[in-house]
C-alpha cells in the first residue's frame, strides 16, 4: 500500500510545480489527510521562508509547519556532501518523513530543481532520496532548450536512472512541450518505457511560462511607483521604448510590458493611454530604468489617471535590466490564486487522472474530510457542465468570482449588468477575464426582455399583474435571472449578495414554483469541520416550521446529503433527548421524528436529541446508548429558524468552519441565495453546488 508518492526531475525549470499543485488538489479529493515534504530546498534569506513550501501549505491549508515541510538547504546539503556526510542528510530527510508519514495518511515528497553547483548531484540525490523513502516516483521533463528526441532520451534516461536503483516508476510527464508535438512526443515516450509506466504531455502554457510583475520586482529590487494592487499583471512580451513614440507604438503587444528610461514621458505617457484606448492592445505594466524619474508634473499626471498599470522603477541601464527580465524564470506565489488555479486545471486536462488515481491509492479513507468534499464539489461540477447566471454585475465580490471560476472553467456564466460598466471593474479590479466566454445582459435590452415579460404577465395575471408592473420587475436583476432559469435559457442561478434573501426567493416561488412532492422551500449549509462535514438545516428560510415541516425538511436534507456523497445519519434537535423532555417545542420534534420513520424507514433517524449527544460518541454513548445515530450524526436539523441560524453561525465564527452553503431544498429548478456578508470563496462554492443541482440531484 503506497503512503507518498516523489515527484523527481533531472533539470530545472521543468514546469515540476504544475505537477506538484494538481497532484495536492487530486489527492486532496482522494485522501483525508494529505502531507506535504521537500526533503532539499533552496536557499531562503533568514526570516523568510522558502515560496513553493508556502505557497502549497497556504493554498491548501495543510497542517503543517514550514520547518517540518523540509530537511535541509541546498548549501546545507553540499557542506555535507563535500565532507563525505551524505548518509547523514539522507538520516535526516527519513527522520523528518516519517513523522509526517505517522500524521498523514499520504504524503506527497517533491524532490530537488536546484541550479548551478547543485546541478551536478541532483539525479543521484533523487534516487537516492526516493530509493531510502521506498517510494515510487512521478518524472516530469520539460521540452524547452531541446529537440523532440532529446526530451524523450532525456526522460528515458532518468527512468532508466531509477528503475536501475530498484524504485518504481509510476509516470512519466512531458512538460512545457509544443503543441505540434504533443502527438508524436506521447507516441515517442509509449513506444521507449514499459507499458505500465503511465505516460502524459502537457503542452506549455503561455500564462504560466512568463512572470508576472510582481516576480519582476523581486527579482529586480525594483521600486513600485503606481499600481501597486495589480502586481499580479501577467507579462506577455516585453519590448524597450528607445524609438520616437508614434513608432513604439506599432510595436505594443497584447499585456506586453514597456522598459523605458525614466525621462522618456513621452513613452510612458503613450503607453497608458494606449492601454485606455481600443485601438491598441492592454499592456501588463511598465518599467522605468537608468534610477530616474519622471518629472514631478508628469508623476502628478499619472498620480489621477484611473486604473493605472503598475510602474516601477529600477537603478541600472535599460541595456542590462532588459536581459535580467529576460532571463527572469517564472515561479507561483501563493497570493496569485490565478496562476494556482491555471496550474491545477492544466494538470486536470492534460494528466489521466483516472488511471494515475488508481495506481497512486490503493487503500480507502474513512468519512468525508472537508478537503475531500471541496475537491468532490468542483470535480462533479465540471463532469456535467451547467450554465449558471448571476444578477448582481455591480458587486465586486461577483466579478472577482466571475473571473476565478472562468479560469477554474467549472461552469458557464452569465452577468446581469451594464457591459461598460463591468469591464471597467475588471479593469479596475485588476482582473483576467475573457470575455468571450462570459455573457453579460442587460435586462431591457436582451433580445428575450418581451418575452419574459409577457411570460410573467401570463403566469401571474391571476394575481392582478399588469403589463406595466411585469416590465418595471422584469428589469431587476432577481426576476430577469429566474425568468432566464424558468425559460431553460440558464440552469441556475445565484445571488443574494448585495440583497435580502426575500428579494433572492421571492421571484422562484412565485414562477419557478416547488417540487411536486415538495410543501416547503428549505435550506441546508455545508459545515466543514475539521475532520468532517455536517450538513445543518433549516438555517435560512423557515422561521418556525411545523412537524410535517420539519419531517419534510429532515427528508429533503437527507436526501440533498446522499446526493453529495456523505451518509445521512439525521439528528432532530431539541433542549431534551429521548423521551425525557416535556413542552410543545420538544414535543413537535418529536412528531416530526415520527412522521420521517413513517414515511421513510430506510433513513437513520433520532429526535428529539440534544446537540452534544448528536456530535460527542462518547455523550451520545451516555444519553442514548442503543442509537445507531447519536454521537454520529451527520444531518442536523434544528427545531427552528432562531436556533439554526445562531447555531451555524456560532459553529462557523468559533470553530473556524467552513459554511458552504445555504443551498435551497424544494424548488423545481436551482436558485441560491447568498448572504450579504459573503466572501468570493462563499461565491464560488455556492456557484458550484448549483452547478451540481442542476445535474437533477
């Protein structure tokens, strides 16, 4: 049974971190706890601490120390190695992985990509690394700086490096390979390893193989004069401003970066109003050499402009800073969440996840870890792609969102709101985002604005509408997006974040309309604990449901838990357990406990009990010992909305939990509501649990 997997390469700049990120977030769907080792790091300046430990540790919130996440820095490594010491290092690397081996259910170990002196040793290192860890290993090459049959030899050769030291292999990926040769490269690879090493080609990828502007500074010690919120600009080209401006310009490219001496205003002035005007393409960011600035009346007319592209500034000459920018190598930070996500779905897209999954688990995890869940979440999402519209264009929260899940490309997306308007929050906002895969309406100019309007009049003319009153509602974001919905022009839909959940709700009653064997609208929350996830209802909608409610609630939560793959053991919460407790609110949980036995005999049930038996094995081994659910349970339903929505609340601010949710119960077709405090990850999860609604749950 494998326990880790170690990801090797022979020479740096393979690309190895796209290897690394979807191999985390594969794993994480897969395993309950999954650890994180790179036994040799670079060097890292005192105080700080090595970026690619950080980042994986930080973007998946792994548990774990940054000094436990490694054994020893490169130079560490070579003393040693130089003093005949390497049995120590290797000592010292099985040490710190069997601790982390004892805490996780797996590890992933990410071997060296060290340059210079370190070059020479690195293959051996690997080897023997994987080979004392008695693991298997995952090796990635990457074709750039080389002909087709040189990666092919090249990964053949530290194959064959491996396999001659007796460590399995179980892939093989071709990274950073041109698109023309992906064919012939995987055919190449197939036709020169064993048939059961897997074998993938990722092709390179534009976004994840230049810096950003932000690696730029760093790399540079650059000043940043303007533009400080948009350092995550991703760089295309690069092109130096030394021609008369009415020439550079023809030269722009689309998110090119210009390097400009300081005293050429003319340049720079050029260059952000190009980058205003649709006349020429977007630029990433601009950098100023020779230690000049501008004048103090151009830096006061750059200082108003709106939406400025970052500008830094440098001391040495534009001759030698445009080689250094040249020879800047791109890395992943753990705040560009951008960058992580392309990695991940790139991995996705181009590895046989299938097949490397089934070789890489041999063994099943009890429960269901958050992580697992969110990993789940998204999986099914994209298994069955759904067109998910949101009515709020005019909240940041939504764009941010909009942008993330489009390069996630979980879900297809609608925005309700003014095209101008949006783009310049995009701009402002600092955001990538293709607008060729976005649909963005404005209600009374859509093409089906007539239409839903008389649709609305017809469903509720009953009701005493009129035409007038139909156009005025079919004009709000709310009615226009669940018209959208109601038609089969969208499959669901999302809001709530800039207002009330009556707002949300109140258009999918009156035309959407609940499911035939449904009386009642509810709502559950996913509560990701830290070693599980609880689903709470009715924390949102029912202020004080009935007993047939409530019965209707626990069978729809039950049922809303097995179709996101986690075991219904329902507790029906009260101030008393069993049959002790008198009074009318104890006494209706306990009809509706009944009533759910009644008609569904098949689920796990217990009510009334108390919070501390349903979710304490050892409490509800003392207040309910026969129970098959107490102390287990995994659906929680409160007796009313006054106690669910304090309780998930205080849950989610004390506990740190995740809340995903609240996700409606009931209607004919997916509409959420969000809440008006919500966050972009609150966003983002709530899209992709619609997504998977409307798969027909």
């Amino acid at each position: 049974m494998n326990k880790a997997i170690y990801i090797a390469t022979s020479e740096e700049n393979s690309g190895k971190s796209i290897i690394t990120l979807g191999l985390m977030s594969m794993l994480i769907g897969k395993t309950a706890k999954v650890g994180y080792f790179r036994p040799i790091v670079e060097d890292f300046e005192e105080g700080k601490l090595d970026n690619h430990i950080e980042t994986v540790i930080n973007y998946f919130g792994l548990d774990i120390s940054f000094q436990d996440a490694y054994a020893i820095t490169k130079s560490q490594l070579i003393k040693k190695k130089n003093k005949g010491k390497i049995g120590e290092v290797i000592d010292l690397i099985i040490e710190k992985y069997k601790r982390l081996e004892e805490r996780f259910d797996f590890v992933l170990v990410e071997g060296t990509s060290f340059t210079g002196e370190g070059t020479v040793i690195e293959m051996g290192m690997n080897v023997l690394i994987a080979k004392n860890l008695g693991i298997p290993t995952i090796i990635v090459g990457t074709e750039a700086g080389k002909t087709q049959e040189e990666l092919v030899d090249s990964l053949y050769l530290a194959y064959d490096s491996f396999k001659v030291k007796e460590v399995e292999v179980l892939a093989v990926i071709a990274n950073k390979v041109r698109p023309e040769n992906m064919e012939s490269v995987t055919a190449s690879l197939k036709n020169s390893l064993p048939e059961e090493v897997l074998v993938n080609t990722i092709p390179i990828i534009s976004s994840l193989n230049n810096p950003t502007i932000q690696e730029i500074v760093k790399e540079l010690n650059a000043r940043v004069l303007f533009g400080a919120a948009f350092l995550n600009n991703q760089i295309g080209s690069f092109s130096v401003g030394a021609m008369q401006l009415r020439n550079y310009l023809l030269n722009l490219k689309e998110n090119g970066l210009v390097i400009t001496p300081g005293d050429r205003a003319d340049i720079i002035l050029g260059a952000l109003q190009a980058n205003e005007s649709v006349n020429y393409p977007a630029i990433s960011g601009i950098v100023l050499t020779g230690n000049i600035l501008p004048e103090e009346s151009i830096l006061k007319l750059i200082e108003g402009l709106s939406n400025v592209v970052p500008i830094i500034a440098v001391e040495e000459g534009t001759y030698i800073i445009t080689n250094k920018i040249g020879a800047i190598k791109p890395k992943i930070y753990a705040n560009n969440k951008e960058k992580i996500l392309t990695s991940i779905n790139t991995f996705e897209n181009y590895v046989d996840l299938d097949n490397l999954s089934e070789k890489l688990i041999k063994f099943e995890s009890d429960g269901m870890t958050p992580k697992m869940f969110q990993y789940n979440l998204v999986k099914r999402a994209k298994k069955h792609r759904k067109h998910i519209v949101l009515p709020e264009g005019n909240d940041d929260r939504i764009i941010i969102a909009a942008s993330r899940l489009l390069t996630m490309d979980v879900v297809d997306i609608s925005i309700i709101g003014e095209q101008k308007q949006i783009e310049n929050k995009v701009a402002t906002l600092g955001l990538t985002f293709d607008f060729s895969k976005v649909n963005i309406i404005n209600p009374n100019k859509s093409v089906h604005y007539d239409d839903y309007v008389n649709t609305y009049y017809e469903l509720r003319k009953e009701k005493k509408m009129t035409l007038e009153i139909a156009k005025d509602l079919m004009e709000d974001g709310s009615y226009f997006g669940t018209m959208m919905v109601y038609k089969g022009h969208a499959d669901g839909m999302v809001s709530g974040a800039a207002h009330t959940t009556q707002h949300t709700i109140l258009p999918a009653l009156q035309f959407i309309k609940t499911k035939p064997n449904s009386s009642v609208v509810s709502s559950i929350f996913f509560m990701c604990l830290e070693d599980r996830v609880s689903i709470f209802g009715d924390c949102a909608i029912n202020p004080n449901p009935t007993a047939e409610q409530l019965a209707e609630i626990a069978i729809s939560s039950a049922e809303s838990s097995m179709a996101f793959g986690i075991e219904p053991k329902i507790a029906m919460l009260s101030y008393s357990s069993g049959s002790s407790g008198k009074g009318d609110e104890v006494d209706k949980v306990r009809t509706a406990t009944e009533i759910v036995r009644h008609k569904r005999p098949d689920l796990k049930i217990e009510g009334p009990i108390q919070y501390d038996a349903a979710v304490d094995p050892e409490v509800g081994q003392s207040k309910m010992p026969n129970s098959e659910v107490a102390g287990h349970a995994s659906v929680l339903i409160f007796p009313d909305l006054n106690t669910g929505n304090n309780t998930y609340k205080a849950v989610q601010r004390e506990t740190g939990a995740l809340a995903i949710g609240p996700m409606l119960q009931g209607l004919n077709k997916p509409v959420n509501d969000l809440s008006r405090g919500c966050t972009v990850d609150d966003i983002i999860n709530t899209v992709v649990i619609t997504a998977i609604q409307a798969q027909g749950l």
